[in-house]
C-alpha cells in the first residue's frame, strides 16, 4: 500500500466558496435547537480541571522594538540577574498592565 501526500495551499484573505451542500449542513445545524444538540459524550468539567486551566496558551504577542529610557541603576539591577532582561522588563510592564485592567 502506498500513501500519496497532498499538499494544499489556501488564501485565507480569500477562501474557496462553499458547496451547495456545505451550505445546507450548516443551515440545517443553525437551525437545530439547543436542547436537540446530544452532548452525553462529552464530560463534566471538574473543579480541577479549571484550577489548572490556562487563558491563551498558544497566544503570542508580536513584537515591536523600541527605545525606552531607563534608570541606570534599574537597568543595572535587570542585567544582574543574568541573560533575558528584555523579557523580564516585558514581563514587568505586563503583569502591571493586567493588574490595572482588572
């Protein structure tokens, strides 16, 4: 038995049209009511399931370099701690950023 590989590139700037039959099964699934949805299959969530729960695992912010100014003794006391002093400013200005969003 031999697999063929198919590789396929799509523009999602410009996705291929559905069929007409596409069309129908998500017609006919939005006009299905909730109640008639069977989700028997799928488990409760438990108290710990949410405790270990993390929000946008796969997110990754872009980056954008810029020039800040920076207390030298602040920036000398970043690099003291070792390699990575940019993500740790980051992470700083982050976790303060969400901590006024709340």
């Amino acid at each position: 038995m031999s697999k063929t590989l198919v590789k396929r590139t799509i523009d999602l700037a410009n996705p291929p049209a559905l069929t007409a039959r596409q069309n129908a099964e998500l017609a006919a699934g939005a006009a299905r009511p909730d109640r008639e949805i069977d989700c028997s299959e799928i488990p409760p969530l438990s108290a710990a399931f949410w405790t270990n729960a993390v929000r946008d695992k796969y997110y990754k912010p872009v980056k954008t370099s810029t020039t800040i100014r920076i207390d030298s003794d602040v920036l000398a006391w970043l690099r003291s701690q070792g390699k990575g002093y940019q993500s740790r400013i980051n992470a700083i200005l982050r976790r303060t950023m969400l901590e006024s969003l709340k």
